[in-house]
C-alpha cells in the first residue's frame, strides 16, 4: 500500500514517519531499491551528514525522507513538503496532531496534507482526533500494486537486506508491546504474520536463527582462516633415531659385555 502511494505522488515531497530507527533504515533502503528517490536522516548518524541529507532534501524538487518518529518534533518541515505520511504508530496521539498541525491548511487541502495508516484493531486511535476536535477523511488508494512476492525474492536475495528487515521487525515489536497507548496498540492483537509481510518476509524471521547463522558463518571463516594460515615446512633427515631406533653398534657393545670378567664375589 505504500509503494503504491509513493508512486502516484512520486513527483512529490513526501515526510514519512517511523516506529524506530531500525525501520527508518531497513525501508530508505528498500525504497532506494526500488528507485525511489529516498533517504534517511536518524540518530545513528553523524551531526553533519543529519544536516546534510535534511538538506538536500530541503532542496530537491521531489524525494522521500525517512525519520524515526520521536524525531519528528524536533523536525522543521520544509514548507514545500506535500504529504507527511505516519506509516507505522506514532509515540504520542497528541504530539502526532501537534506535528500535523504545522504544516495544515484548512484553505488549501491541497499544498500541506497528512495521512496515517491504520489498521482495523488500531481505529481506537481516531477518538484521539475527536477530542482534539481535528477533522478527518478517509483516504482511499485503489488499485494497489501487489508488489509482495517481488519483495519476498529480493529479500532471500540480498543478505544485507534481510537483516536490516529482520532488526527492524523484531524493533517493531518491542516498540509496539512497550507502547504507552495500549489500548489502541496491543501487541496481542498483532498478526505476526501479516507484519512479517510488510518487512519483506513470507513468514516471521527468527532473530536466534539470524545469531546462529551469524555463528556458523564465523565459524566457517575461522576454520578456512586455520586452514589457510602458513605454517613452517618441517624438512625430513635422515637420522639414526629413525626406525627401529636402535643403535647399529649395538650388538658388538652387548658381545663386549659378556666377555668381561666376573666380580670379586662371583670369583670367591
């Protein structure tokens, strides 16, 4: 559903909002992937490329930038940016219509608009906007693409992929189930499958067969880097120690000892 938005707004500007860090990054990459026009901008980056790319994306004609949603207060939204897309829960009902109401415009709907994916258990979410007494329509997206089972081969594909898709659904989780808002997010409603399927994957990844794999793989490599490492070239003599390791004077010394004479004793 969300690449079928992007692509019918792709001569926009479009703000979308994540849960964590971790999903910002797995999907500016899946989207560049899938030529988008699309960065990131988060915590695990350095002060001066945040500033850089914020930038960049200021200034573009049209684009897609990804941010984590506890970013989104501190963020300055340019004002030439169309659309600010909440595509997985916001922290905070509140702040999230705070953040909107910067840029909205009840006189021209069409210049600053907002939109927030919703799922069926999550429509509790709504009561929020009525007591805020913010408007809301309903947006509807025909025709979307079914880009699933592509996403699915890509994933199996490309390993760096499939891990940030792995981190990013288990962060998913952990962000959803510590939610201060349980009664409209309740990770027990979750269908774990249908959220496997919005990371890529056909089935819910196991983060302790990522850390076996993980281990296997790096046992591999020690054991081929054991393999490969240079060892010294024991050159083979010839010596007398060898084989049955006798002395070839041997039976001449034991004849000798024989044919001395006996003690004082014996001789007595």
């Amino acid at each position: 559903m969300l690449y079928t938005f992007l692509k019918r707004n792709v001569g926009e500007k479009v703000l979308v909002f994540f849960s964590t860090t971790k999903s910002t990054q797995f999907y500016a990459r899946l989207l560049r992937r899938l030529k988008f026009d699309a960065r990131a901008i988060h915590n695990g980056m350095s002060k001066e490329r945040f500033i850089s790319e914020f930038l960049e994306f200021g200034h573009a004609d049209a684009g897609i930038l990804c941010v984590p949603d506890f970013q989104g207060n501190d963020l300055t939204v340019p004002p030439s940016c169309g659309w600010i897309v909440q595509f997985e829960p916001c922290s905070d009902p509140a702040e999230y219509i705070f953040r909107v109401g910067r840029i909205s415009a009840e006189d021209d709907p069409s210049v600053h608009r907002a939109l927030l994916f919703l799922t069926a258990g999550q429509f509790g979410f709504l009561k929020y906007y009525r007591a805020a007494k913010v408007k809301v329509y309903e947006y509807e997206i025909p025709r979307i693409s079914n880009v699933q089972r592509e996403l699915v081969k890509m994933m199996k594909k490309e390993e760096r992929l499939k891990k940030l898709g792995t981190e990013a659904y288990h962060a998913f989780l952990l962000a959803y189930a510590s939610h201060d808002y349980r009664d409209v997010y309740n990770v027990h409603d979750l269908d774990e499958r249908k959220l496997a399927m919005c990371f890529g994957f056909d089935r819910p990844p196991s983060k302790k067969a990522e850390e076996e794999e993980k281990g296997s793989s790096f046992q591999e490599a020690m054991k081929s880097r054991e393999e490969n490492r240079w060892r010294a070239i024991k050159v083979e003599r010839k010596s007398w120690m060898q084989g049955e390791k006798s002395w070839r004077y041997s039976d001449i010394h034991a004849d000798k000892m024989k044919a001395q004479p006996q003690s004082r004793k014996e001789r007595r």
